[in-house]
C-alpha cells in the first residue's frame, strides 16, 4: 500500500487511525514458513496480544496459523474468530488456577510456568495435556522491560528446578506433551538462540511422550532504518537441521511451533495522525497531534523508537521537530527528528505500528480510542470503529447524591 492508500484511509475513516497492510502480515507469515521449511511438522501460533483485534485474529486463521493467548479472554476471541480449541495454546503467568480449568476445560492446549499451579493442576487433572515453560536463564536483547529469560524473570520454571520438576510429574503421573520457552523480544544473536535450544532439548529428554516443542518468540524488526534484524533465513536453517536431528535422537518426529507477535504484523501497521499546533519554544519545534500514550505508548514506555514522515508535505524542506501528543503528560513520540516540513493540519504517519500499539491504548484523559482499518485485496475495510462518548460513559455507575441538610 501506498502513502496515497494511507492519505484516502485518512480522509475516508478520520483520524487519528490505525490502518493494518493484510499482504505484509502475509508475507511476513510466508517468510517464516520458508525459512523452516527443512522442520516437516512446523507450526506457527500467532501471539494475539500483539494486536488482537477479531478481524486480524480472522485472518491469521486464514493464513492457516494458531494462536497464542495469554488470557482467557484472548481464548474466547481466539474460538470466535473460528479457531479450533487444538489450535490455541495458552501460555499465561500469575493466573489462578480456576482460569487455567476453565480454559483447559474449553480444549485449549494448557502450557504452565510454575510449580505451584503445576502441581495443584496435575494432581486435579492428571489426564490433561500440559505443556510446561522453562526459563532457560538466557539473556536476549538488552532492554530488561522485553527480556524474560534472565534470572530473575517472573516468567518461566527455572531449569535450575528441573528435578523438583520432575518430581512433581512424577507424583501426579500427568501428561505432559510439551516444553516451551520464550526468552524475549529480540533475538539479534543467532547463536544465543541456538544455546537456548539446546537446554530446551535437554529438558525435553527427560519427558516421554512429547508432542511438540516450543520456541516462543523474540524475533527482531527493524525500527529505526539501520536497526538489524532477526536473520530468519539463517536461524531457520540453522535450527532446522538441529531440530531435525534431535527428533532422531528423541525417538519420534516432533512438531516445532513459533509463537510470534510482533515479526508478523509490527511493520504491517501504521499510525495516521494530524498535527493541531506547531509550538516554537526557545529550543525547539514541537508538533503536536491528536494522539499520546492513549494511543501509542510503546515510545513512553520502553523508549522505542517509531520512524515518523509528513504525510501531507513529503517533498517538503526537512527541519528537526519534537513529535507530542495532546495528553496532559509528557508524551513525545519523537524528539529531535528530521520531518518534511510540517504545517498544522498536516497529517503524520508513525510506522511499524502494527503490534503493541492499539492492542495498549487506553482512554486516558477520557479520549476515544481510535479507529482500526484493514487494507485487503487493494481496499480500506473498517474492523473496529472509533469510539464515542457513550463507550467513555459505558459501564460508569452514577450515583444520585442527596441535598446536604443544612444545620
Ligand atoms: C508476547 C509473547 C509472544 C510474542 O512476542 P513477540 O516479541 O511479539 O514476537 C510469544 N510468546 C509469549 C508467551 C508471549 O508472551
């Protein structure tokens, strides 16, 4: 799709708006199949949280893909967007137990990371397949916030723990078909990776009647424009043939699943939104937008990096901006960056805002959420409205005070 495509989008559905290109999602899931197309049993389970909205969840199923959920609540979107229940694993953490029997009750494929759950659900329901994640204790990427492999992650069992483990399966006689792990998100150094597979292998020896294993995610996009990324083709071939080979030491053939969010639909999303003011101060030029961490967090949150072009003036002067919001907080999407030369009223596009960008926005200072536009076959389809000020007042409860009594 093209700048036009977004400045139509732009004109026919309002801003600020998320448009999601259908055919980068595709090819995107195409690469990664070709790249393990040496694994005979490959599976990729599409990480809802990512950007879980029911048409994108639709699509997904249409590409053949599974799902990864982790909350009861993305199961139920999973099953209405068509999924089977064997198509969807659930991988929470810090749930109770009552959810993780309600979802396996549904048929949902039940991964668990920790012992305490572990044992109180195997003794329950011994029959169960269970699919349990590891921490590895592998360090990926360098942002702590995206980093759930170290040690002192919440996420995952401690391989440390593995006879403890062990003995808890044991004890219970559960049924355990699979182990997972997913160290984080971003995985730059092939070779780190491949070390994390290897503990997975060695933990997998231990359990006798595996059905898949499970490498999660952590994948890398480019960001900004000479950001490195994962190099797929090489990691699948690298790890295919391993895998392939482990599967003969193993006894059986395995299936291999990948869990990726952001590798799928991050560069696939753009963010559209106007300018309302150019603010010059003693230091800077500010744009502002009709937008801000309501909207688009990932900036404030964990300082990422989103490239921003003039939509409006493409072929314009470049000067240097500080990109804001309209929050009463701080909220700078951008400082310092070289923009076409902005005008108010101009529309800004934000890329690669395709996972964790709505799928986070919220209704601080009482905004409306924003629409969310679908690009498929060459035209615009609307999959989620913008909201309006009954969806503000939903669910609020007003209570009718009493005159005070005068003394
Ligand atoms: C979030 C998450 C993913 C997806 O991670 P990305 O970095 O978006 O690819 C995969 N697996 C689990 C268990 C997750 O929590």
């Amino acid at each position: 799709m093209t700048n036009n495509d977004l400045l139509d989008i732009a004109e026919n559905f309002g801003k600020p708006v998320y448009v999601y290109d259908s055919e980068k999602i595709a090819s995107q899931y195409q690469r990664l199949i070709d790249a393990f197309a040496g694994v005979s049993d490959l599976r990729i389970n599409y990480a809802a949280k990512a950007l879980s909205n029911i048409s994108i969840l639709k699509f997904m199923r249409q590409l053949d893909s599974g799902l990864d959920t982790v909350s009861i609540q993305e199961v139920r979107l999973g099953l209405a967007a068509g999924f089977e229940p064997q198509a969807i694993i659930y991988t929470p953490n810090g749930v109770s137990l009552n959810e993780i029997e309600e979802v396996a009750k549904m048929g949902v494929q039940i991964n668990i990371d920790n012992l305490s759950l572990l044992e109180q659900f195997g003794t329950r329901h011994p029959k169960t397949p269970v699919c349990i994640r590891i921490n590895p204790h592998v360090m990926a990427g360098g942002n702590d916030n995206i980093s759930v492999g170290h040690i002192d992650s919440k996420f995952g069992i401690s391989i440390h723990q593995i006879p403890h483990l062990l003995r808890i399966v044991e004890n219970t006689a559960m049924n355990i078909n699979g182990i997972h792990m997913h160290t984080g998100s971003d995985i730059l150094d092939i070779d780190v990776f491949l070390h994390a597979a290897e503990i997975l292998f060695d933990t997998a020896k231990h359990f006798k009647a595996l059905e898949f294993l499970d490498f999660g995610s952590g994948f890398k996009v480019p960001y900004h424009n000479n950001d490195i990324e994962t190099n797929i083709e090489e990691l699948g071939e690298k790890l295919s043939a391993r895998f392939t080979e482990f599967c003969l030491e193993y006894g059986s053939e395995l299936q291999l699943i990948f869990e990726p969010g952001k590798f799928l639909v991050s560069q696939a999303g753009h963010f559209i939104t106007q300018v309302n003011v150019v603010k010059q101060t003693t230091s800077t030029v500010f744009a502002q937008v009709d937008s801000g961490f309501n909207h688009l967090i990932r900036p404030m949150l964990y300082g990422s990096h989103h490239h921003i072009e003039n939509l409006s003036n493409p072929s314009g002067k470049e000067r240097f901006y500080s990109v804001v919001g309209y929050i009463c907080e701080t909220d700078t999407f951008g400082s310092n960056r070289k923009i076409a030369e902005i005008t108010e009223g101009d529309l800004l596009v934000f890329r690669n805002c395709g996972a964790y960008c709505f799928s986070m926005a919220s209704n601080y200072n009482s905004r409306y959420r924003p629409a969310e536009v679908l690009w498929y076959q060459g035209q615009a389809h609307l999959i989620r409205k913008r909201e309006t000020f009954e969806d503000i007042m939903n669910n609020q409860v007003e209570i009718v005070f009493k005159p005070q009594m005068q003394a």
